[in-house]
C-alpha cells in the first residue's frame, strides 16, 4: 500500500522569451545590471507569474520591457527548451511579425541596448541558449534540451 504522505511535486520557473522579427532581423536588447549574463545580448523575455497563460505573460513582457502591445493571435510559440543553468527551467519561445507601439527601452536600469540584428548576423556575446534557440528556430526545430551532461 502507498504511504499516504503529501508528496511534494518537483517545481521549476517557466520563461518566455520573444523573437520579434522583422525584415529578416530580429530585436535583441542589452542585459545591464541584472547580475545575470550582463553585457549579453538577449530577447525580450520575463518568468511567468503564475495563473496565466504563456501567450498572457509574452503579451506582458513585451508591454514591461520595449512599450509594444501584441495580440494573441500574433504570437506563434515556435520552441520550447528544457534548461539546465543555476536551476532547472522551462523556456516557451514565440515570434511576432506584427505589433503596435513605438519600440522603446523601458527598462533602462536593466537594459543598455535595444537594436536589429539580422538573424544570420547576431553579435557574438549572444547568450548560448539564446543562440541556440534562434538556431533551432531558423531550422523548425520546436523542442531541445540544454546545459545538460
């Protein structure tokens, strides 16, 4: 018989993070002061903030950090990555060719720089799961693992 103990369940953050493409570029900001990857290229992205659902926490993220509004049908979750760093995440990545809004840096205390880069042309201090996602993303590569032995 089952030992009718509460057993509690293994739990790990959720992130999105947002491939905004245009013209065969995409939009890579400046991590600044954060105390994680700083001086990094990344994309747009934040944790979910639980109860609520992934396409919700992009449409959050984007409005928080670069002032533009998304609109569900907008987005396409295009991969999901099962990470190993510091601690054991799941990352849920989606693109957006349309938006309104003007781009801006709203987050200047944690972000140095916000520009276009073309896709096959990234900056060479593009952080690695980033990269590889954007790899796996130009390949239709939906899921992968990372930072593990």
């Amino acid at each position: 018989m089952r030992n009718m103990q509460a057993t509690k369940h293994f739990q790990f953050l959720s992130a999105v993070h947002l491939f905004l493409i245009r013209d065969g570029q995409i939009l890579l900001l400046r991590r600044f002061n954060t105390g994680y990857e700083d001086g990094s290229y990344s994309v747009p992205a934040g944790h979910l903030d639980g109860g609520e659902q992934i396409r919700a926490a992009m449409i959050r993220e984007a409005r928080e950090e670069i002032g533009v509004d998304l609109l569900p049908q907008s987005l396409e979750v295009v991969g999901v990555m099962h990470r190993l760093s510091n601690d054991e995440r799941i990352d849920w990545f989606l693109s957006a060719g349309a938006w309104s809004g003007e781009i801006t840096n709203r987050e200047p205390d944690r972000c140095d720089d916000l520009r276009w880069f073309a896709l096959d042309a990234l900056p060479d201090n593009v952080i690695p799961y980033v990269r590889r996602a954007l790899k796996n993303y130009q390949q239709r590569q939906w899921f992968d693992s990372f930072g593990w032995k």
